[in-house]
C-alpha cells in the first residue's frame, strides 16, 4: 500500500515509516516543525495544504499520530487543543474518504476517568481534561468523516524516537545530571514500546480493521514502578527517583489514576508481539547503542 504519515517526525510518526518501510509498504511522512531527511513540511492546521498533499502523495492510507500532546498546555489552550486534535484530523479524514483512503487516527487513555481500569474498548468514556476531551471528540468526529476510519487507543509510549523527548530520554538526561525525578506511584497505566503499537498498527490496516482498537503494552504498572524497571535496564541510580502522589505535583490538568488499556482485541487480530516493559526498555537500549534487536519476541 502507499502510505502518508501524518507527523512522520514524532516518536510514533518516524517509527510507522520504518515499519512500513520494512514490511513493503511505500511511504511519504510529513514534518511540521522538526524535519527529517526525506520528510514533507506539512501543518495539518492548514486545509489547503493537506489537501496539496495528500493529492501529491495519493495514498491508500494516511495515519495521524499528529496532535497536541502537551496535557497541561492543552488545559490552558483548549481552542489548540481542540484545532490540533479534533478538527484538523476530521478535516484529513474527510479527504482520505474522497479519495477511498483508509484514515488512521491516535488517541489516548486520557478518554476514560482512570477509576475503574484497565479499560477495553467499549467501556464507558469521560476524560478529565482538555486533552482526552479533545481527543474523544476527534475520535468520534474522524469516524463520522470516514467510514474506513481506524482510531487506535494507546499510552504512556516509549522508544527510540527522532526528538529524544519521551519519558525515558528525560529520566535518562536528569539520571546523568544527577537530578532526582519525582514520579507519581498513583498512576497505574500500560506503557507502551512504540515498535509494537506501530507494527501493530500496520497489521491491522493490512487487515483491513476499522473502529476503536486499544494497542498497548500487555502489563498494567504504576509510573513510578516502570521508572524503577528503566533504571534497571539503563542502570541508573534508582535512588534519583523518587515517588509521589500525582496531587502532590500540582499539575494542571487531571489525570486517569486507575487507568491501562485493555488488548484483547487487538490480541485477536495481530501476530506482532506486544512486549512488557522489561523487553521493550532491553530493545530501545539496543537500539540506542546500536546493536541489533530481535523485536520478533515479547508478551501477548
């Protein structure tokens, strides 16, 4: 298939070009303010000029994993947050079912209250800030504009990725400074190897599977237990993290504490392994340090 990535140059963005790439797939991604070599400036904000690309490009698919991700800025930006993460994307789909595209669109757990999970698909929806607001209404509104929609739920991700800005790069960067980290022990989530929840992804679209699919790591942890588990793996001085109460960080927007998705679904319908943190964090070290990794073995 011809794909456009949306956001080629973020974290799930450059991992889905190499993905595609790898499995046969040609594929054009966009930039919007960090460029990578071969990449398209693109602000999928600006109408016209997704239109101009997407009838350059004329893809069979076009995944956006493009967004505001900021959940604190969102909190105090809702009209960027909501421009950024719903409308721009519905916008997008809408061209993609012009032209008969199948329309990839990535949310958040941020879409559930965080008291009762993990969650699966079809539990009950209620996001406590701007951001998962945002990307609920994108979700519904990307579906409404494409019926060849796939929204895929996903969290807390990490990896090897272009910007070095993800959870562990920045637990990494204050380790060598010899700066503490306080991480909160209250929020319990399902962190996520970006390799998978981009091969997953694929393979779904190759499926031809449309709707609400959650794709995340299989183990449903606290914040403060999976900085533990990097340290470990990064051997970093564990004493440097230090856990908290998510209250106690004052942050603006709310967050999910209960939280974690459920994958039954996906494990369904896919052959790529979803890894545990333990083996997602050994490959991205390998992959930082250059040595191959077998991503072929992991946990369903």
């Amino acid at each position: 298939m011809r794909a456009l990535v949306i956001g080629g140059s973020g974290q799930v963005g450059a991992a889905l070009e190499k993905v595609l790439v790898a499995r046969g797939h040609t594929a054009v991604a966009t930039h919007h303010q960090v460029a990578r070599p071969g990449t398209v400036h693109l602000d999928v904000r600006d109408a016209a000029a997704s239109a101009r690309v997407i009838t350059d490009v004329e893809p069979d698919v076009i995944f956006c994993p493009a967004g505001l991700t900021f959940v604190d800025y969102c909190e105090d930006h809702p009209d960027e947050a909501f421009e950024a993460n719903c409308e721009a994307p519905a916008r997008a789909a809408a061209l993609a079912a012009e032209r008969g595209a199948v329309f990839v669109f990535f949310s958040t757990e941020y879409v559930f209250d965080g008291r009762a999970g993990p969650y699966a698909e079809d539990d009950p929806v209620a996001p406590l800030s701007v951001y998962g607001r945002s990307k609920l209404d994108g979700e519904r509104a990307v579906m409404a504009a494409n019926v060849r929609s796939l929204v895929v739920r996903t969290t807390v991700v990490y990896g090897e990725e272009p910007q070095g800005k993800n959870f562990i790069y920045q637990l990494r960067r204050r380790a060598a400074a010899g700066e503490t980290s306080k991480v909160p022990a209250d929020q319990r989530s399902s962190p996520t190897f970006n390799v998978d929840l981009a091969t997953a992804t694929v393979e779904l679209v190759e499926h031809a599977t449309h709707g609400v699919v959650h794709v995340a790591g299989p183990s449903v942890i606290d914040r403060y237990a999976f900085a533990r588990m990097a340290c470990d793996v990064f051997e970093l001085d564990t004493r440097l993290v230090v856990p908290v109460a998510t209250a106690d960080l004052q942050q603006r927007a709310a967050r999910p504490l209960n939280a974690g998705l459920r994958i039954d679904r996906v494990r369904r319908q896919i052959t790529t392994p979803l890894h545990d943190p333990t083996a997602g964090l050994a490959a991205m070290r390998a992959t930082l340090e250059g040595r191959a990794v077998d991503t072929t073995r992991g946990h369903r």
